[in-house]
C-alpha cells in the first residue's frame, strides 16, 4: 500500500475499530444490568448505577484518546458516537413507551459533543508536543 493512501485507509479502519470496542464496552458495563431497584418509599431508579457509566467513560477515554493522538478524528469522535447509539437503541428498544429514542438521542449528541472536544484538546496537546521549538531569529 502506498504511503499516500495509508492514511485515509487508517482514518476510516478507525471507525468501526473505535465503534466495535464503543459496543463491547456498553456491554461490558451496562448491558448485564437489566434491573430497576424499587426504593422504599416506591419510586424506581436504574437499571443502572453511576459507577457503571463512570467506568463506561473512563474506559472509552482509552480509544478516543488513541484515535485523536494518531490523527484519526473521524474516527475518534464517529466511530464511539455510532458504537454507543447503536448499543443503546439495542438495549433499549424493548420499552413500550417510546420514549427510548430520546435517551438514544441524547446519548447520540452527547457522546458526538463530549469526543468532539475531547479530540480537539488532544490534537492541540499532541500538536505542542510534536512541533520542533521555534528557532530565534536574530536580524543583523
């Protein structure tokens, strides 16, 4: 392959590679707990809990931050968007209500917004990091 066309094959392997971990991490986290817990007073809360979503988080901060420090930003911030709403609308799609599509998307702009920013302040940091010191120009 080429060195010109290594790139653009790279950036676009990076999204399904960024999505299909996206899905194994939404089950690893949260597609086991199906539960509502029943407070005393009779309310529900769940199914799940926040240290499940933190770890969600935090282990997709992992391959978001591998696929902006390389330069793939398409697929740092589409492939988890497409992993995570997928998942979700997998998971959710059994409630009756209807009202699953909204959480699927709010999880869809959240997750598009929340990588967005995060691969911006990556590139910037890797930018500074990379970029040789500027030499001092002295006139005479």
């Amino acid at each position: 392959m080429s060195q010109g066309l290594r790139k653009p094959v790279l950036q676009l392997l990076s999204i399904p590679a960024t999505a299909g971990v996206s899905i194994a991490m939404w089950a690893a986290w949260l597609g086991w707990d199906q539960q509502r817990d029943v407070q005393p007073d009779g309310t529900m809360t769940g199914p799940y809990e926040a240290w499940q979503v933190i770890g969600l988080v935090l282990t997709l901060l992992v391959p978001v931050c591998w696929a902006a420090s390389r330069r793939y930003f398409v697929g740092a911030v589409l492939g988890p968007t497409a992993g995570l709403t997928t998942a979700a609308f997998y998971d959710w799609s059994d409630d009756t209500s209807g009202l699953f599509a909204v959480g699927v998307g709010l999880i869809m702009m959240g997750t598009l917004a929340a990588t967005a920013v995060l691969s911006a302040v990556i590139a910037t940091a890797t930018d500074h990091r990379q970029r040789p010191p500027a030499a001092h120009y002295r006139p005479s």
